[in-house]
C-alpha cells in the first residue's frame, strides 16, 4: 500500500501505555482508543516508525519497539500538556470542531504552545524519517505538522487525517488563526475527512480564509514566488474498524460465556442496555440519562425489568469541561439508582474505567440495546463494533444522526439526541423490538460494516497517499522523473523526451482542455483565465505549418467567450463535443448533422423543454438545488443539498427523467448533466481527426470527462494528465504552469520561437 516507501504515523499519543507487572517491572501495551482501534490493523500489516508522546510529562523515553512498530516519543513538559493538549487542543479545536457544544476559549498562549509543539513534532519527524516516506499526521493536535514538515523535508508525501468533525466555515471563523491551520493542513498532500461534509467544509474554508480555489476534490494551492502550485486532495475516507477480528472474538466460546455471565450478574434483566463512550460531553451520555431517568419515573419502563450498563472511560481528566461533567454525570447515576432501585437491585450500572478488548465484545453480546447518542462525532466506532460482534444477528442499535456512523448505518434506530421525547420512544421501541426486525435490521448493520471494514478505508485512504506520491515524483509510466526547468516550471524528462520527438514530425495535432488545464482552477468560472504563456505558445503552434489546435472543453462557447480566450485559428469543441468551431466537421456528427454550433433540432428542443419544465417542478423547489441550462442540455447541482442522503435521491430522481426523456447522463461528483447529444470529448476528437490531415496527437487535460480523450490515444500520441487523481494518461504534470511550459517547449522546439514564462 505504501509502494515500498516507509511508513510514519504522526499523533499526539503514541499508541502505547506503560503497564506496571505485578513483578513490578513496566512494559508497553497497545492503548484503547478510537484511533488505535482502526489503524493498528494497518500498522501490523506494513510496520511502520510512529511518532508521539508516551504519555507522562517532563520525561524523556528513549525510541523502543513494539511487534513492527518503531516508536519515537517527542516529550512534552508539564506546561506543554496544559497549554498545547489541554489548553489549545481540548480547551480550544475540540469543543469549536464539535459545533460549540461546550464554549471554546481562545488565549494567545495557548496558541503559541501548540505552533511550538507543532513545531517539534515535525523537527522530530524530518530528523527519523526515511527518504521518500509517506508520513501520515493524525487529528486535531498536529494541524501545523503537514506545512512545517514540507517545508524541513520536501521529499516526504506528507497526508494528514482529522478523525474529529471539520467544522461549518462560519464557526471555524472565530478562530483567531483560522489562516494558520488551514495552511498549516495544506502543506499535506492528502487531507482525509471523516465524512463528505466535513471535507465540503474544509474547502470552503480553505476558499474562503486562504484564497486556494476549490477544483472538484482538491484543493488549489496557488504558485509563490519560490514554488510552483500545488494540488491537495481534500475527501472523504469515513474510518472503519477490523469487523471480521471483532467478530472472531465475538465467536470465541470463554467471550461468550463471559456475556451469558455478565447477564447473570446483573440480574438476568429483561433488557440489558449498554453504552460505552469515553466520559466526554460530545457523546451525549446526559442527554441519555435524562431520557433514561424519565422513562423510569414516567413509569414507560419497569425498573424490575432493565438495567442500563454506561462505561465511561475516563477522559482529559485535568481539563474542566471533563471533571465538571464527570460531576454531572455521578450526580445523577446516584439521582437514578437512589429513586428507582431497590435494594440488590440498581436500574443504572455506571463504570468509570476501561476494560479490556474481550471484556468489551463480551458486553456488546451481552446487551439487548446498545445507545449511542453522541450530539456530534467525527464517525463513532463504538456503533460499528457493536454490528461487527453480533454475529448472532440481534441486539438494536440506537443511534444519533450526528454520529459520521450515521452516513453508513442507516438501519439503526436513527435518533436525535436533543429531542428527548424522541429518544424516549426510541428507546422504549428498541426495547420491545421483535426478533424478526432485529435480525433485518442487524443483518443490513453488519453488511454495511463488513462492506467499508477498516482494510477497504485503508486502501482507499493510502492508495489516493500513494498516487499522490507518484504523481509528485514518478511519471505514471513508473520511471524516475528527473525534473528539468523551461521558463518558470518544470517539464519531466520523460515528457521532454516525448515532446521533442513529437516536434519533429511533419502534421501534428494539439489539443487541450481549458479549465485545470490551461487556466487555474478560481472559485467563479466566468474569473477564469488562460495563463498568458499557454495563450502565447498556443498562438505560435496554432499559426505554424502542419500545427493544428484544437481547445475541448465542457463548458458552453458562451460560458468560454466570458473568459476572454483569444482562439483565433483554433478549433474549439464545447458543452463536452455537443458544439464545434473552426472546423467543418459536420458529416457524421452524432444527433443529426450540421446542428453543432447552430443549434437544436426541433426533437431536442422538444426534449430538453420537457425535462426543464419536469427538474423545475420535481426539483425547483428542493433547498440547496441548483439547475444548471446549457446549449444541449441541463445539469442538476446538489453540493449545496444538506442532507446527503436526500441529495443522492434527488439525483436518482433527475437520472429516471433524463432516462424518460431519452437524455444521455454523464455523472459528476454531486452532479449530473443531462445532454440531448451523445458527445463527448474522445468522440469530438476523433471528428476533428477524421477531418484533419493525419498526424499524432499531443492531449493535456486535468478532468474526468478528460479520460475520454486519453482512452481514444494510440501509441505515437501523447496524453498528459494535469494534476492528481486517476488517469489513462501515459504522462503526468502536477499543475496549468507546467501544461504552460510544454506547450512553450513544444512551441520553441517547432517554430524556434521563445515563449517567455511572463
Ligand atoms: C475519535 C473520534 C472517531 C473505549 N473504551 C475502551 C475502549 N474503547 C475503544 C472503543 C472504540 C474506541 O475506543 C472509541 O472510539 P470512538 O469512535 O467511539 O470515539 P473517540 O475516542 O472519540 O474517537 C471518533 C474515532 O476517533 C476514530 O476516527 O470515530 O468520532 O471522536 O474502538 O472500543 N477499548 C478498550 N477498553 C476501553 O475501556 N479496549
């Protein structure tokens, strides 16, 4: 997964914490935690060197090793910890990433202890890591790292994952140093998210606070004065857990003998009810308590017959939101059991410890109801474990649609947490649920955590790392790439070679895309703009013999003409090949000849009316909804849609009416076009081909409609991809100053004309 780099994982803690023998000598054990629990699978698999505090303050640890972990710990003073982790992490980011459920506090020293720290961090990684390693910075705590890493160690690929929610840009904007932690994270290659908002949140943000133009996944990190642009993939990749190793402890017989046990301790309880959380105020343990309390006393649920286990494993002890709510929290178990129990006999079992793994999928059998009611949480594994251990098919998961979980887990007993009356008559359903619904319900749980198990994140996640990787250094034909300067930026060797060959011959035919390709990725199209050096080299191949330049773009020729591209001898293909200048490629246009550039038939004029008047009445009125009119077509935008799920039905629904409406559908990320003509860029190219003398093809285009293009190439053409992501493009440049610089190589190289970098 790591294409033989080393691997460094990056966080707070390590993954470790030191256990005293009986013998009274100490070692290491691996510490629970959410984090722990989804990557130590991957770290067992690859080996890796991680990075972080073991834990104790003003203590220096020498490097240990533990199984294929090699572990650096960085120290930390005791005033590190209260002003770095305390202070600014969990004073500060956590409330604010949880949408202000409890007041974060912003202090200037607080601030400065974390870039400090930060810093170290990443002073600690550039010293111990190996040429060319991918590094993976984790959470909250270490935001700076990925900027400060890049700039000590400029081989390093540098990803970062925030396993907590990235907050709503108008939150996020009470941070003072807003601009400092975004950029701190754009210095990562890869910035992974629990769940799509949070990456949609994090680009507006970047957008908005650090002017780096958001382009479909990615972020645009604009060029300086010392370094070209860059591209940063932030996504989506929602963590999961190892489901089959938690189900195989769940099929253990002494696992489940323990659970029959701990039934029988308690009092074989009609209904026994769980929750497990870290005792902190984002998990909702209050909000269930009331709805517990009051279910009891409104007499909804016989004391005699439940009793409700809550382990609340200590947590950020020495910070005050934590004791104040430890407070909370035993002062009302003690209000529970003191009005409701009954002498042996206590309705609420409340255990403020951790426990071992086996001991917690002993409890996850054991329990009936398992509630997890968190008023924000970046994903929530508890819920998943939960499914992957009842291979028994029963049990009911009641869960908060605040949880990321929530995105995936859709036939849990989706709850919202403040609605108290709610979440009583969840519980009480949940309580008396039938058999047969549990196990429907259970079995689509499982098969959703068996679907996304923590080996299909991580192949997701590393694998966007390790492309990324390739496309900073490794041209995709797998050599070395030995970067060589033209102008201001760098044109690969390879492709050197390839251009300077493609130069020689006598016909020869450049295309391009426009957006991403030729024009860097802004936050308004009609701002775009061609960067001035691919007009100029455009402009001296399209005027040289044998030259001809053909401009492919999604856009309408009039969405291109607000750009103020000058195309002159150009041929321009737009709206995704529906509409074509500069060529008379007429004959054997697909949907009828002679329309492109002219306009509709009557047949499509038709259709495409009846499928407006059908989005505005079906979809006109849907909140984040927007519909977009094109020469030949209409496509129907949802990013802004709230509601996922929702969002993924509207586009189902436009999909069943463009099909009525006999529409060719090409699929976006929360986008779907609808045209009246099967075009596309490949087929558009192969016209303008078939029209033109013959002679290779040079291609450089940064976008999915893109591939097209590069599966219609044959061996003599050259197809360069412009930035990262998948392609079938034979070669790779990272950014539009690089696109600019081939085509001013090819152009001097032809004409003997010197495209200047202004
Ligand atoms: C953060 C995000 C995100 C808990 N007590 C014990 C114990 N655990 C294990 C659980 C589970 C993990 O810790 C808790 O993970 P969660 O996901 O529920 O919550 P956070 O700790 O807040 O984790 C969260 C997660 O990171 C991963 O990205 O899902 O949203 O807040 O695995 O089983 N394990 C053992 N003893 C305990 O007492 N052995």
């Amino acid at each position: 997964m790591t294409g033989g780099r080393e691997l460094v994982m990056v966080s707070n803690r390590l993954p470790v914490d030191r256990v005293v023998n009986e013998d009274g000598s100490t070692s290491w054990r691996t510490s629970p935690g959410g984090l722990v629990t989804a990557v130590e699978p991957i770290v067992e698999q690859l080996g890796c060197l991680w990075v972080g505090w073991a834990g104790s303050a003003d203590e220096r640890v020498d490097p240990f090793e533990i199984g294929s972990m090699r572990l650096a710990p960085v120290e930390l003073s005791e005033e590190d910890v209260e002003l770095y982790y305390e202070g600014f992490s969990n004073g500060t980011l956590w409330p604010l990433y949880h949408d202000v459920i409890a007041q974060p506090e912003y202090h200037r020293e607080w601030w400065d202890r974390y870039r400090q720290v930060n810093r170290r961090f990443a002073e600690r990684v550039a010293q111990e890591a190996a040429e060319d390693a991918i590094v993976w910075v984790h959470d909250y705590q270490l935001q700076l790292v990925p900027a400060l890493l890049r700039q000590l160690r400029p081989d390093l690929t540098i990803a970062f994952f925030l396993h907590i929610p990235f907050p709503p840009s108008r939150l996020f904007a009470q941070l003072p140093w807003r601009k400092r932690i975004v950029e701190g994270l754009l210095g990562a290659d890869v910035i992974g998210f629990q769940q799509v908002t949070d990456a949609v949140a994090f680009r507006m943000t970047a957008e908005r606070f650090t002017r780096a133009p958001a382009l479909g996944n990615t972020v645009v990190v604009p060029a300086t004065a010392d370094r070209p642009s860059r591209t940063v993939l932030a996504q989506e990749f929602p963590i999961s857990i190892d489901a089959a190793a938690f189900a195989a402890v769940a099929e253990r017989p002494e696992v489940r003998r323990r659970a029959q046990e701990i039934r029988e301790e308690l009092g074989n309880p009609k209904t026994l009810m769980l929750g497990i959380d870290r005792l902190d105020y984002t998990k909702g343990i209050r909000h269930r308590l009331k709805a517990y309390n009051e279910l009891l006393a409104d007499g909804e649920i016989d004391a005699a017959d439940i009793v409700f286990v809550q382990v609340a494993t200590p947590s950020r002890e020495r910070v005050e939101a934590y004791r104040q709510l430890r407070d909370e929290v035993e002062v009302t178990v003690g209000r529970i059991n003191g009005e409701h129990g009954a002498i042996g006999r206590a309705p609420l079992v409340y255990l403020h410890r951790g426990y071992q793994r086996d001991e917690m999928v002993a409890l996850y059998l054991a329990a009936d109801v398992l509630l997890v009611t968190p008023l924000r949480d970046g994903m929530n594994l508890v819920a998943k474990e939960y499914a992957a251990c009842r291979v028994d098919e029963q049990g009911v998961l009641v869960l908060s649609e605040f949880a990321g979980a929530a995105d995936e887990l859709r036939d849990a007993l989706l709850v919202n947490p403040h609605d108290i009356e709610g979440l009583k008559a969840a519980i009480v359903r949940a309580a008396h649920m039938p058999k047969e619904e549990q196990r429907r319900r259970m079995h689509s749980l499982r098969r959703a955590v068996h679907h996304n198990d923590v080996s299909h994140w991580a192949a997701g996640y590393l694998g966007a790392v390790q492309a990324a990787a390739e496309s900073r250094q490794v041209g995709p034909s797998g050599e070395r790439t030995e970067p060589i300067q033209v102008g201001a930026s760098f044109v690969p060797r390879s492709i050197d070679d390839r251009v300077r060959r493609l130069a020689a011959l006598p016909g020869l035919i450049v295309a391009t895309d426009f957006d991403g390709t030729l024009a860097p990725i802004v936050p308004r199209p009609q701002d775009a703009r061609i960067l001035p050096r691919a007009q100029q080299a455009l402009d001296v191949l399209a005027a040289s013999q044998g030259t001809s330049v053909a401009l492919l773009t999604g856009r309408s020729l009039e969405g291109l003409a607000e750009t103020g591209l000058s195309i002159d001898a150009w041929i321009v293909s737009g709206s995704h090949g529906s509409e074509l200048v500069g060529i008379d490629a007429g004959s054997g246009a697909p949907g009828g000849s002679g329309a492109e550039g002219g306009g509709l038939t009557e047949d499509e004029e038709r259709r495409l009316d009846w499928l407006a008047r059908r989005f505005a009445r079906v979809l006109g009125d849907e909140a984040g909804v927007r519909l977009e009119h094109k020469p030949f077509g209409l496509a129907v935008h949802t990013r802004e849609v709230p509601d996922r799920e929702q969002a993924v039905e509207l586009l189902a629904a436009a999909v069943e009416l463009g099909a009525t409406a006999g529409m060719h559908v090409r699929e976006g990320k929360e986008v779907r076009e609808f045209s009246v003509r099967a075009a596309d860029k490949g087929s558009v190219l192969r016209r303008i081909r078939d029209v033109l003398p013959p002679g290779p093809v040079l291609f450089l285009g940064d976008d999915v409609t893109d591939e097209d293009v590069f599966t219609t190439l044959g061996p003599d053409d050259l197809g360069i991809k412009v930035g990262p992501g998948g392609t079938a493009a034979s070669e790779r440049v990272p950014d539009p100053e690089t696109a600019a610089a081939v085509l001013a190589l090819l152009a001097e190289l032809r004409t003997g004309i010197v495209v200047g970098s202004e």
